[in-house]
C-alpha cells in the first residue's frame, strides 16, 4: 500500500505593493481602508491590484461595518 498522496501547496507569490499591504495590516489589523491606502502611497490601480490580489489569496479581507469600511488579516 502507499500513503495518500496529498497535492503540495505551493508558496503565494506577493508582488511588491501586496507585500506592502500585507506588512501594514501586520502592524495594525483592522483597519480603515482609506488610511490604509493613504499609508501605501500606491496610485489607485496598483490599490486595487493590491487589496484584491490579497484577498483572493485569502492573506485579508475586506469588511463593511457602520462604522465603514475595513480591512484586517485572515
């Protein structure tokens, strides 16, 4: 008999701004989405690509509240 192969996972590769993000939401989670991406500095599409490459990675997410909106760590 052989043990069950199970499939390997592999390493998610961050680009540089995920990267960014990612450390920031380290430092402090949750938090505002709009002061996160001022901090970043990044123009609105290398934003989006960011906050959404993240996500789909499931590395954050994205919650609405009252309050607004916020992002934290997985």
């Amino acid at each position: 008999m052989f043990p069950q192969m199970k499939p390997e996972r592999k390493a998610v590769e961050l680009s540089e701004e995920e990267k960014l993000v990612l450390n920031l939401l380290k430092e402090k989670s949750p938090v505002d989405l709009n002061e996160l991406k001022g901090q970043t500095g990044l123009s609105n599409k290398k934003w989006d690509k960011a906050i959404k490459g993240l996500t789909k990675n499931k590395l954050a997410r994205v919650e609405k509240t009252d309050a607004g909106l916020f992002a934290s760590l997985v």
